[in-house]
C-alpha cells in the first residue's frame, strides 16, 4: 500500500539554503533513504546525498531526520504517522558541502592525532596472546562505523565551535579507551587522553550512546572508564606518590 508523504529538506551549500517542501510517494517497507532516492528520481536530480551500502554498515548516509540524528538507509517510513512533515536535514555539527552532504574531515583529523597500537618492544605477532575475555571487551568498540553521528550529537562541539581544536570527540576517546584497556598496548594514554584530546569536556550525557546505531556502550564502557583511569592517575594519593617517588629516582 502506497501513500503521499510531506517532505521538507533541506537544499544549499555552505553560502546559504532553506528547507524545500516535497510531496513524494512512499511504499510499504521504504525507509528514507528510499524517499531521498525517489526525489532525486523525478523532482530534485540535483539533490545531494552521500550514501553508500544501503544496510546500516557503512555509516555514510548520516542526517537528521526531525531533528535527530540518524541514519538515513535504517530509519523507516513505518515510525511515522503518514500525515506528518518529515524534515531531513544535514548533520548540525560538521559545515555543510552540498543539501545533505556535510564536510566530516575534522574526524580524520582526529584520528590521525591517535598514537597507534603499540606493542612490547621485541614480540612478534604471532606471538601475541590475550584472553577471550579482553577480546570481547574491546570487540565492543570494533563495532563502530565511524556514521560520526555521536560526534554530531555530542553537544561539546554541536554547541561550541571553538572546542574543535582540543577536544576528540566520544568516537575517538572511545578508540583511546579501547587501546588504553588492550592488554598488549604498552603505550599510557591517560594523559594524553584529558591534556591533549579534552577527555575532560565530556559531562558523560550519554547523548552518544543514545544515537549509535550499532548499540555500542560509548559512555558506560569506553568514557566512564578512561575518567576513573585518569582520576587514579591524577587523584589517587598513593599512585601519586608511587609516581613521584619514581620520578625521583630516575632523576
């Protein structure tokens, strides 16, 4: 069964645009991927979309659908009632290219300023070995598709542009987290983690948590964790004394 839904999305670049109103067919089963496709189709040819799977994996086609946002290939027609205006626009957080397309490069960005894996010096890869249990807790993080839809969300850089600069974003303190509890990585993050990539600007609001797709824990299991490491490092009365002890006899 097919029906006539009201769309609004939102079309210019990065100079200006405003929200342009569409009726469009919609069939059983659709999602709005499907409906951007059909206006592309046979009323707006130069309506730009960036897109790729279809299936919820490759995380290009984030937007915001009625203010959230969203993957556009996994939000379906069915959650809306078929008289309501669905608004579909650009990702809030990143400058806009074209329509829907946004520029996402402050996330490259981001994590090519993450040291890598590090293991011990002298162990070859074949040797490597880490207990079942290590594994699925980092698997968790390994879920991600980088959709950048909790760094959209993430009202540190949403509402504040000038926090860019210092602060990584929960995608990337969650891969700080995953290789700071990784049992072969030598390398200690904490520090870098609150001095150099704003681990401290996160108020853990879980607003990340609440948009990913694939149901990854950000703010329970990667966030909250790194803060009570950093805590111990910093706070704790006998790691800091442990510390500068060591630091003394070094010297």
């Amino acid at each position: 069964m097919s029906y006539k839904a009201n769309f609004r999305v939102w079309r210019g670049d990065a100079d200006s645009g405003q929200l342009q109103d569409f009726t469009v067919e919609v069939n059983e089963g659709e999602v709005v991927l499907d409906i951007i496709h059909r206006l592309q189709a046979t009323q707006a040819s130069d309506l730009a979309v960036r897109w790729n799977c279809k299936a919820g994996k490759c995380g290009s086609c984030s937007a915001e659908v009625n203010g959230r946002p969203k993957l556009l290939c996994m939000t379906r027609m069915s959650t809306f009632a078929e008289d309501e205006v669905i608004t579909v626009t650009p990702m809030r957080t990143f400058p806009v290219i074209r329509d829907l397309v946004t520029d996402v490069s402050y996330n490259y960005t981001k994590a090519r300023e993450i040291p890598s894996f590090t293991p011990p010096e002298n162990l070859k890869p074949g040797e490597y070995r880490m207990k079942q249990v290590d594994v699925e807790r980092s698997q968790e993080f390994r879920k991600c598709i980088e959709c950048y839809l909790c760094q959209n969300t993430c009202h540190v850089v949403r509402d504040h542009e000038d926090n860019k600069k210092d602060y990584a974003g929960p995608r990337y303190l969650m891969r700080i987290a995953e290789l700071e509890m990784h049992p072969l990585d030598v390398a200690d993050r904490r520090e870098s983690a609150q001095s150099e990539h704003g681990l401290g600007y996160c108020n853990i609001t879980k607003c990340c948590t609440e948009v990913c797709p694939e149901g990854i824990h950000i703010t329970d299991n990667a966030l909250i964790p790194m803060k009570e490491r950093v805590a111990d490092r910093k706070y704790d009365p006998l790691v800091w004394l442990g510390t500068n002890l060591f630091r003394r006899k070094k010297n």
